[in-house]
C-alpha cells in the first residue's frame, strides 16, 4: 500500500479543493485528488492533498509544487527478502536526499547479490564485483559500469567526501537493471529462492 500506513480516512475537516493530478509520494501511485487541506492565509497558500489510494497527506509549495517526491525506482518483483529489504532502504534513501547513504547501501546489494549467486561470504567489495562480472550476472557490455561503481562504493565506504545526487542516480540506475535483469526478468527455475 505504501511505505507508511495512514489507515482509512481519519482525517479530519477535510476540504474540497480543486482537483489535482500527482504521484503520491508514500505509495507511489498515479492519482487525483480534490480533497484535503489548504492555508488560508495568502503569503504562504500551501495545499496538502490527501491520496486516495492510500490516504497519505502530499504538500505541494506556492507554485504547486510537491515537497515530497515519489520514491525513485521501480517495485522489483521476485527479489529474495534480504536483497528487498535493502532495496527498499536505497529507495528512502534516494527520495531523502541522503545520497552518501544511499551508495553505501547500494554497496551492501551488490554483495548480498554476489553472495546470494554462489560467492562466498566475507570476500572484499571488489572481489564480489569481480564475482558478479565474471559470472555474468553483470552483462559483459556493463564491465566498465560494474567498475565505476567499484570505485564509487569503495570511495563511499573509506573517504570521508559526501557522494553527489549525480553518482547516487548512476550507482542506482545500475543496480536497478541489474536486480531486474537478475531477479525479476530471470527465467522460471532460475531463482533459488523461487
């Protein structure tokens, strides 16, 4: 339903505002919806609009805009329950701005995914890198993304520089594609947790 739960309805004086078209940022759906609340004082005129898929309460600013942004990335079907909970953390993450976080979480998925694959536990983040490209769960045409990320995760882990929204998005986009080409466009039979 969504990340929180805000349960039926329970809001209360609700307002019928002129309908508007969003992705709620909590459950990520497309919607449109007219009730909610607004301020009444015409300096600040902020507009909180109640989804009515999963009731969440989204902010949009004087110039409509939304102060909470959707999560990012897909809902990744068949990912087994430890790569998920993860994946769902680099999510938040990423809708937080927490880009430094995100790339160190993005780390931990690419060594659950070796491990998960066959590689053995307690290996160096560039063995599992090495592991996943030489077993082709990376495609062989994504070598060079698999090593920058290498080097992207390394530098997040053991220098004290923040990462950039920039290499946050690229890391992400690359473990998106290959959770998805790994997990969730996998032949039947070919997921051991299936």
């Amino acid at each position: 339903m969504g990340i929180y739960n805000f349960g039926d309805s329970s809001w209360r004086n609700e307002e019928i505002l002129v309908s508007l078209s969003f992705t709620c940022w909590n459950c990520n759906n497309q919607v449109a919806s007219d009730k909610g609340y607004k301020t009444h004082n015409d300096n600040l005129r902020k507009k909180i609009y109640l989804c009515p898929h999963c009731h969440a309460p989204n902010v949009f600013d004087v110039a409509g805009k939304s102060i909470l942004s959707p999560l990012p990335g897909k809902e990744i079907k068949k990912l087994p329950e430890n790569i998920k909970n993860v994946y769902d953390e680099v999510r938040k993450c990423m809708q937080s701005n927490s880009f430094t976080g995100a790339v160190m979480l993005m780390r931990k998925i690419i060594m659950n995914i070796a491990v998960h694959e066959g590689a053995e536990k307690n290996k160096r983040f560039a063995e599992y890198v090495d592991y996943l490209c030489d077993n082709g769960i990376v495609h062989k045409k994504s070598k060079k993304k698999a090593d920058s990320v290498r080097k992207l995760g390394n530098d997040a882990n053991h220098e004290i520089e923040n990462r950039t929204q920039e290499e946050a998005q690229n890391f992400f986009e690359f473990i998106e594609l290959l959770l998805m080409a790994n997990y969730e466009f996998a032949d039947e039979g070919e997921d051991k947790n299936a």
